[in-house]
C-alpha cells in the first residue's frame, strides 16, 4: 500500500484542536494585563509626538571630527548654508578649545570671514573650554578659546567639561567649581548674546558617561552646582558609544531630575555598539529637552546619531511639529549634499533613512506605505523610490528596476518567473552575478524571452 500525502485528522486529534482554540481566547485578566502595556507604550508615542525637541545642529564640527580630508572655507561656508535652509537656528560654527589653539585653523578664518561680511550670527556658538585662577587664587585667566568668542563677537558659547577623575582629581573638586562659576561670569560680562542680550551658555559633560560610571555622586554635585548659576542648558554625550539605552535612561533622568525647568537638557550619542540612536529615544522619554548633532553620520570613529535620523523618527510617529518647523522635503538631498562635502564620496547605501538603498525596494513586502503605522514614505523627506534585484526579489521589482533600467520594457509574470529561475539556475551552476546592474539585468532578460 502506497503512503498517502493526504493526513486524515483522528476524532482524538479533531477534539485537541478544538480545546486549543478554546484556550487561545484571552481571558479577561490577561486582556486587561496585555492592554496595560499597550497603553504605556502609547503613552510614550504620544509623548514623542508632542515633541518639539531642540536641536544645536553641528553640521559644520562634527563631521570635521572623523573626516579623512577635513573641511576648508568653502566646506564650512556651504555647511552653515545647508544647515540653514534645513531650518536649523540653533548652529555651532566653530570650535576654539583646540590643541595648539594658538595656530590658527580653519575656524579662525571662518568667522574671521563672517565677521568681514557682518553675517548675522544670531543663535550661533562656539566651543571653548574654561578658565583657571592663578596659582594663588586672586586672579582669574581666560582661556585662549574663550577669548576667541570674545574676538569673533560669537553670541553664545558652550563650555567642554572633562569631570573624570583622570581629570579632576577628588581633593581639587571644589578649586573646579570656583573655576566654572568664574568661566560663566566672564562670558556674561565679556560676550554680547544675541540680540544684544546675555550670551547663552551651555555646559558639556564631555567625558559624562564614563564620570557617571565612575562616581554618579560628582555628577550630580556638578549638576546641582550648575543649577545656582546663569546658564541656559546643559550638554552630555557618550563620546564612544559604548552605554546602553537604560543606563542613558538612568543618568538623563538623574541629571534632568536635579535642574530647575529653565535650564534645558541636551545629548549626544556617538555610534560604539550600535545603540546610538535608541540611547536618544529613551534620553527624551526621560526628560531630554533634545540633542546637539550633527545632520549626517559622519563623526569621531565610525559615526554618531544624527538629527536627521531623530527628526525622520519623529515624523513617522506623526510629529507635526517638527515637520512645520523643518524642510523635510529637502533632507534627503541636503544630508546627501552634505556627505559628499565631508567625505568626498556619496552617502553610504545602507545608511538608515538616508542611505541610497533606503528606499529601493528588493521585494514588495519591504515597501514602505504612507497609510501604515510607522512607515514614512519616501516622499515625505525627499528620498526617490527605487528598485534593486536581489536573489529574493518578486515579479514586481522585476518589473520595476528592468523599467529603470530600459524605460518601456513590458514584463509579463511568465517571463518574470523565467527570469527568477534563471537566478535560481546560475547559483546551482555556481555563478554568482550582480542582476541589478543594468547589463546584467538586461542581458537576463534577453536570455528569458529568448526561445530555445
């Protein structure tokens, strides 16, 4: 007798599955348990999406970080367009607590430049780093960098704070402080902020993740020590990337659970483990005011999360103020335009959001649909959809990408699938050939619809 492909149920095998549908049912305690998490998760979507996060965009600085080729003038005059007609307002232009801060860089000659053209540089800043006393405490001395924004009429400045013990040593602590309170005094009484008003001053927490690792009880002596004095936001990053999105959750709440409302709290991820970009979602959820980024990945060692990636999140959630605020229409092809300023190459393909392989479709499933909850459409940041044959690839992209690739062609499913089983056929054969380059893709069509 023959084995049969065709499975009968028995009356036993009939009733089991009977009882399983039954207890598939969600009770009404387990409906109310699940809902519970349903409801906070909302809860925070909705917090995102009432979001107007600020954003320092450093556009300008921080790719210059990890660039192989630097940035000259006409780099940095075309960053500060660019960071414009996004919409940023809030700008670092440049960054004076150098090494070797007496020979001039390129900074000096960028707002040496502004300065000669009487460029408004409302809402722009600058980094420097703190002054000390003299050896016997009675005299205080400006850093050179904080000179610089006294000298290049800079509005507002951010200050570089290195709190580690490598840096601060325990018994000199409260010397440290005295130096700060002194620092903001200066810039108040040396710096005209914008609009002829008080300058703005932030503070950054340079080496905060590894200082609150080290000793959480210094950072928040410092913070409480920041919040008595005239200061506009505090700054913190994970300059190697290595925390993990609780432990930024932990210390953004700790840090903005000690300040008062006025004094808002910004941060910055840099890419180590891949966590950059969840490090920012759960530093606003717990009390961010925003981030200091710049608009593309490029930085330090391989990259940090940048405020392109944050505002594009922000919309899939239905964000709408940031979308009123912003150019979205133009991201893609600024940040694009800004990549090849700071590389010399295009944008990577599989940058998230951005990347040139963002939106090209290899199969249907993956598209991405306006009316589906956390999908944005290319449109919506002005990314071009596309097409690209993978192994995996439908009839559907077939179509498409052959239609990129010669305008007009008309492909019925038969000949599609004989194209797929070609694919198929020359792996076996073991041939391993790129189908999304136009020849080779071609060169598969000619072969499908050629009769043998």
């Amino acid at each position: 007798m023959q084995p049969s492909d065709k499975s009968v149920l028995t009356p036993e095998e009939r009733l089991q599955i009977s009882f399983f549908l039954k207890v598939s049912v969600l009770s009404p305690e387990e409906r109310l348990k699940l809902s519970s998490l349903l409801k906070a998760m909302e809860s925070k979507e909705q917090a995102l999406r009432n979001l107007d996060p600020m954003v320092l965009d450093l556009s300008i600085r921080e790719p210059a970080v990890g660039s192989p080729i630097g940035h000259v003038l006409e780099n940095k005059l075309a960053l500060l367009s660019l960071a414009r007609k996004f919409g940023f307002k809030e700008i670092l232009l440049a960054t004076f607590n150098v090494s070797m801060p007496e020979i001039e860089q390129v900074d000096d000659a960028f707002c040496k430049l502004l300065n000669e053209r009487k460029e408004d540089l409302t809402g722009t800043f600058g980094f420097a780093s703190p002054g000390k006393f003299s050896a016997d405490q009675k005299v205080f001395n400006a850093d050179i960098s904080m000179e610089k924004l006294k000298k290049y009429k800079i509005p507002n400045a951010i200050f570089d704070l290195d709190i580690t013990k490598a840096y601060v040593r325990v018994e000199d602590r409260d010397n440290y402080l005295r130096e700060l309170a002194a620092t903001i005094k200066w810039t108040h009484e040396n710096i005209r902020g914008d609009n002829g008003g008080a300058p703005r001053v932030y503070i950054n927490y340079q080496d905060g993740v590894d200082a609150f690792f080290e000793d959480w009880e210094w950072v928040a002596r410092v913070t409480k020590f920041l919040a008595t004095q005239p200061i506009a936001a505090i700054l913190y990053e994970d300059g190697k990337g290595t925390a993990l999105p609780f432990q930024i959750a932990t210390l953004t709440a700790m840090i903005k659970g000690l300040m008062p409302p006025n004094i808002k709290l910004l941060v910055h991820m840099h890419a180590g483990n891949g966590m950059e970009n969840a490090s920012i979602m759960e530093a606003l959820l717990n009390g961010a005011d925003g981030i200091w980024a710049g608009f593309t990945r490029e930085a330090a060692t391989n990259g940090h999360a940048p405020s392109s990636e944050l505002l594009a999140n922000l919309r899939r959630l239905g964000n709408q103020i940031v979308e009123k605020k912003y150019a979205f229409k133009q991201m893609v092809p600024i940040a694009h335009e800004m990549t090849k300023i700071n590389t010399g190459e295009q944008t990577q393909p599989d940058v998230p959001i951005i990347g040139r392989n963002a939106y090209r479709t290899i199969h249907t499933f993956f598209m991405q649909d306006k009316n589906q909850k956390m999908d944005l459409a290319p449109e919506a940041i002005g990314a071009k959809p596309g097409w690209r044959i993978t192994m995996s690839s439908d009839n559907a992209v077939l179509r498409n990408r052959l239609n990129e690739v010669r305008p007009g062609t008309e492909l019925d499913d038969a000949t599609a699938n004989r194209m797929r089983a070609l694919l198929r056929s020359d792996l076996m054969a073991g041939k391993r050939i790129a189908y999304d380059e136009p020849n080779n893709l071609i060169d598969l069509y000619v072969r499908a619809t050629t009769k043998p």
